[in-house]
C-alpha cells in the first residue's frame, strides 16, 4: 500500500469544511440544453465529457480537420468538442458532432528531465497530475527524435498543459505531416522565418493562408504544417494558416468548458482558454471555493454566452489551483459500496462521479472502464482531492496489475 499525503489532504479537507470553504455538493455534470461542451473525455460506453455521458449513435466524427469512424478513434484525456443535448437531469444527452483537433503532432526535440514538462517540435509542453499517457509509462520515458501527438490547452503563459500524449512512433518517417500551433513571438521577414516557442519557422515555401497583410505578423496564432524533419531549433513549413487563439460563441449558447484560467482580474471576471467568464452571486461553486480562483487553475465552467461572448456562470469546479492541490495514493481495493458510488483503500472512502477519469492498464484492458468493473482487491492508482465530510473525490482512477514486488 502507497499512499502520498493523504493524511494531509484529509486534514485539509476537514479545515475547509469547517472554515465554510468546502464542497456545495458533488458535481452532477452539464447543465440541461443544446450548446456546446469542450473538455477531456474521461471514459467510454457513450463518450464521457465534462461529467455527462453522451449518446453518440447518431453524431459525426472529425479527428485533425478528417471524417472520423466513431469513438474508437479516440482516447482517454484528448481535449474534445462536442455539440449537442443535455437531459434535464444534467448527467446524459446526446451528441450530434464530436470534433477533436491536436495542439502538437510531431517530434520530441527535448526529453523530460523532471518527469513534469517536455519539448515538442520546440514548444513547452507540461503535465498535470490528470495528464493521460498513452504508449508509454513515464515522461521521462520519452526520447529525442520520438513522435508524439499532444491534446491540451494552453495556460497564461502560452505553455500547453497536456490532457493527453500519445506515442505514435519511435522516429520521424520523411513525407510525414508534423504540425503545430502556437503564437509568433518574432518575424524575420528578410529570411521569412517565423519564431514559435523555440523553434525557428522557415515559411519561405510554404502556402500561407488566411493572413490579412499577405505574411504573417507577430502576435498572430498560427498552425505550421511540415512534412519535413525538424533541424536542430528549424523547421520547413509546407503551409503557414492564420487561426483564432480562442472560439467565438454565439449569444444565448450554454457552454460547458474544461480548462485553465488564463485571465484573472477577480473572482467575478477572468478567463477559462481565453474565452471571458462571468461570475455573480448566483454561481455555484464546486469542489472548492470562490478563493481559490486564480491564474492556471484548472476548472469547469457551466452556464451561458451573453451578448459581449462571455460565459456567465451558472457551475464553477475547481479541480486544481495553488491552495487545492490533487494528491495520488495507490493500493489494492478493501470494500466497494455500488449505491454509493465508493470504494475503500486502508480505510478510506473514495467517491467517484460523472467526471472522474477512467483507465484501465491492467491485464483486464477494458476500454469502457468505469466504477461497474472495480473489484475488491483490484490494485488502482487514484488522483483525489479532499471531501469536506472526510471522505475524498477520485478525479482519476487507473486499474493496474500488482505493485513490483508485491505478493
């Protein structure tokens, strides 16, 4: 049995609840209505996005700008948008579209010496403690030269936080689509290059799309396209398109979206993915406080677009800041309770909802894991954070085989 801070956590979890700081209630998913909901999935039978399950029987598939064949083509952890229903109930709907776009498909050109952060084709990329990993085990597990595609979205800082890296191949094949987005931090128009992170963007062959004064201009957010290997700190761009660094959402739409503060003026104004949300006296707050709002959280928001683009909140959760943290214990399962929704590690009671993430690395390999396939005595690797009521929320939950060495 291995349990990180847990003792911790649970003293923090009492502390909020007495100091009236503490949970309003557990998540129940979406708020009921057509509109649009852009998250992590976090597991499968019908897609799992931002704590509703949807329907996707009868919705379309687009993966990278190309037709999709359904949800087997998609993974745990990718960032995905989905338009369509949400049941009065708040936790079922039904999708009609359901669009995935990566951040960064391409090379490693700088291994993880923290087991936290990493570089890929020159852009910071780092990981939380809800990043998925798949093909491999560990960050530090990657190697130079590696090709990886990355889904997330980006903090105030611009770096890119990972829902999900996947491990596609060990080496870059010539003629292979590598791509990228990102802000132009420099223009070298003599030389046509185009600075993006750290990498240095040669567009001087390249077909470039969508940009008003012909080039590209410095501020811009971009998507860079090469099929050619990447050259030290340089890449060749086959295509160069000017993007938008944040969607726009039509008036009256509800919104469910999963993502970092990026913008924090007060507990009343900042923003999620750079899109404006509104705060008022009516909005609930989940799995926290209004204090704890600040910039790089991660949250979920839920509410509605008003008429200047923002989302007024109706649901704020807080899933992670700097004063409510995600810690990780791991060991072999005690007790189930099915009616309510837990399970006990060392006498402990973890609680799963709509939005924990589901993952099964075990022998078992279920793709729809999900709370009906724990057993008693099943080994999992669990992110929680603390209950007010001493009880703790499993954010994640990952089946494995045995501890090394365990018996």
């Amino acid at each position: 049995m291995k349990i990180r801070t847990l003792f911790v956590t649970l003293a923090l979890g009492m502390l909020l609840s007495a100091c009236g700081a503490g949970v309003l209630q557990l998540a129940t998913g979406g708020i009921g209505g057509t509109g649009i909901s852009s998250g992590s999935i976090t597991a499968f039978g019908s897609i799992f996005v931002n704590g509703v399950e949807y329907d996707v029987g009868q919705a379309t598939f687009t993966r990278n700008g190309m037709a999709a064949g359904g949800q087997g083509d998609y993974s745990v952890g990718e960032y995905v948008t989905v338009k369509g229903t949400v049941n009065p109930d708040g936790v079922t709907g039904t999708a009609t579209e359901v669009t995935f776009s990566s951040e960064l498909n391409g090379t490693v050109t700088g291994v993880s010496t923290d087991n936290v952060s990493i570089q890929v084709l020159g852009q910071a990329v780092r990981t939380n403690a809800l990043t998925v990993l798949s093909g491999f085990k560990q960050l530090t597990g990657l190697l130079a030269g590696n090709v990886v595609e990355v889904s997330g979205v980006r903090d105030a800082q611009g770096v890119l936080v990972a829902s999900n890296i996947r491990l596609d191949q060990g080496n870059y094949q010539p003629g292979e689509t590598q791509e990228l987005k990102g802000s132009v931090l420099q223009v070298d128009a003599l030389h046509s290059t185009v600075l993006i992170g750290g990498l240095s963007v040669d567009y001087s062959g390249a077909a470039l799309i969508g940009f008003p004064a012909g080039a590209p201009e410095a501020g811009q957010y971009v998507r860079v396209r090469s099929v050619r290997a990447v050259d030290g700190a340089r890449l060749v761009a086959s295509e160069l398109e000017l993007q938008s660094a944040s969607h726009q959402f039509a008036e009256g739409n509800r919104m469910e979206l999963e993502g970092v503060i990026t913008r924090f003026v007060s507990v009343n104004d900042f923003a999620v993915n750079s899109i404006p949300v509104v705060a008022n006296a009516g909005t609930q707050f989940e799995h926290g406080s209004a204090t704890q709002l600040a910039l790089d959280a991660l949250v979920e928001v839920d509410g509605q677009i008003n008429a200047n683009g923002a989302i007024v909140a109706e649901e704020v959760s807080i899933k992670e800041s700097v004063s409510s943290g995600i810690d990780e214990l791991s060991g072999n399962i005690t007790a189930i309770n099915p009616s309510a929704q837990e399970f006990t590690l060392a006498g402990v009671a973890i609680i799963v909802d709509s939005s924990t993430i589901w993952e099964d690395d075990s022998a078992y390999d279920v793709r729809q894991m999900g709370f009906p396939y724990l057993n008693v005595g099943d080994f999992v690797e669990v992110n929680v954070k603390p209950l007010g009521n001493g009880k703790l929320l499993a954010l994640r939950v990952k089946r494995g085989d045995r501890e090394e060495g365990e018996n």
